[in-house]
C-alpha cells in the first residue's frame, strides 16, 4: 500500500486532506504536525522517512504571519526555506515524490492578465521571499512538484471567511479594501486536487511531471467582493463599505493582482476547478450547520 506523509497536518490544507482520506482508499496516509514531527529538525526528518518510506510527501507546514515575519524573518527562512531543503533532500533519499505548496507572493501584483507558472517572480515582502527560495530548494528535486495558491480559507483554523463571518455577527459595517484582486481557494478543493493527483499518478493514468502548478479557485474578486458574499451566504446584517488600501496599512505589503492561470495543471491531470462563490457557499454553510 502506497504511503503519504502530510507535514502541517493541522493547518487548514492539511485538516482538509484529513477528510479527503476518509473517502480514499489505496492509500496509508500519515499525518504529522509539529508534534509528530518537528521539520526545522533534520535529524527527525531522517528518521521519521526511513522509519516510515512514504511514497508521497506533501508538504502544508508554513510560517504564514505576513505581517509578523517582516521583523522575525529567521524563523520564517528556518520552516519555509530550510526546512523544504531537508524535506526535499530526504524525498530523494528514499525516492519519494515531494508535493510542495507555496503562494501568489512569489509574484509583485503588478500583472494585469493571470499569473503563468513560468512568469517572473518578484516577491516583496519577506513571506514571499522565504517561500520564493522555498520553492527553489523544492524544485532542486527531480520528482518535486511546487502548487501555487493564494487567499486559502477553509472550516478549520483561523482565516478570513471566519473572521468576516464573526465580524459580520458582532459590527454593523466593515470596511474592506477594493483594490487588490485576486481569486480565494477552499483548501478543500486544493486538498481534493493534490489526492486526486497522486491517485492519478499511482493508478498509471498520469505521470508525475516536476515543476510548477497553479492552483486556486476559478474567477476574479477582490477582498471588498469576497466579504460582501461571505455576509451574503452567512446571512449577516452588516454592510460592507470599499475602502482603499492606503486607508488600510500593514507592515507587510500586499499585492494589488494576484490572479492566478490554472491551465497547466487543469489539462496536465485533468482537473475541474470549481467556482470561488459555489465553493465558499459550500464552506459557509458548513460553517453555520
């Protein structure tokens, strides 16, 4: 039986993959967050593959704290950067395939048309570099695979559906910044498109092909329209008012375009991508049940 190891196990791609295994057969999945298995540790690393030679690692642990990394930027480079270089080096040891994911910060915002996988990058904050040469220690690899997503939300962890929903509850308006645009992505569909991969890959129907994917959900928005919908589906009373980002500072700058062109990994392993507003319905109503 083929094995998948899941590193950041409890992060919200991770918990989506959890439910995913549920309905997936075939496969031995082992998922290990930082208390199974510490990935800044090499030592642990090395051990944990050669007890358990997965076949498939997939790697959801992150330092995600755009703001926060900006002044604490070593502990960023230690689980974005480093550690994938261990992850990647210890997949090749034991042969495995090395499934990575990384971020639209890897790009600068300033496109008008939707990223391709072979685009420049040109990260700008410190987050996006540490995946940016996270990415590079990745694709060192030559059975590495680097999925590129962007404004993940899901039912588990703390994210921007959430905050919104409970916002939406307690404020009678919200402002929202309009001027940055790009696509959210329900992990659960993410973590869909990963397994349904590997079981393409197993089963003979596709082959493993390294390199860079992109992966979000289908259609544009910016954050003022994902909020108003977010009120929408969650029924909340509160109005959302468009501000612009200047109106809004953060430590860490955002990009303003952050669409994403999905065509490589759509018709390289025949994946359907659904609608952003079908999927964060889906997410909402889960949320509220």
């Amino acid at each position: 039986m083929q094995k998948i190891l899941v590193t950041g196990a409890n992060g919200q791609l991770g918990s989506e993959i959890k439910e995913c295994a549920k309905s997936t057969v075939g496969f031995k999945f082992l998922f290990a967050d930082v208390a199974e298995l510490d990935i800044t540790n090499i030592t642990q690393v090395k051990a944990f593959c050669e007890q358990h030679k997965p076949n498939f690692i997939i790697n959801c642990a992150a330092n995600t704290a755009v703001d926060k990394i900006e002044t604490e930027y070593a502990s960023a480079l230690g689980l974005n950067t480093s550690a994938v270089k261990d992850l990647a080096e210890t997949a090749e040891r034991i042969q495995a395939y090395f499934i990575h994911i990384s971020t639209d910060y890897v790009f600068d915002g300033k496109n008008y048309l939707p990223y391709k996988e072979g685009d420049v990058t040109n990260p700008q904050t410190k987050y996006g570099i540490s995946k940016w040469l996270g990415e590079k220690q990745a694709l060192a690899y030559d059975k590495s695979m680097v999925i590129r997503t962007s404004w993940l939300y899901s039912t588990f962890g703390n994210n921007f559906v959430k905050t919104m929903l409970r916002l939406g509850a307690e404020k009678p308006t919200l402002n929202v910044v309009f001027d940055q645009v790009g696509t959210p992505t329900n992990a659960a569909d993410l973590a869909a498109c990963i397994v349904s991969i590997i079981a393409k890959v197993y089963s003979g129907k596709s082959e493993f092909i390294s390199g860079v994917y992109h992966y979000s959900n289908e259609g544009v928005c910016s954050w003022y329209d994902f909020a108003c919908e977010i009120m929408k589906f969650g029924k909340r009373p509160c109005k959302v008012v468009p501000i612009e980002s200047r109106d809004y500072p953060t430590p860490a700058k955002r990009p303003y375009y952050s669409v994403l062109n999905k065509t490589k990994i759509k018709s390289t392993y025949g994946i359907e991508i659904p609608h952003w507003r079908s999927s964060l319905e889906l997410c909402v109503s889960t949320l509220l049940m």
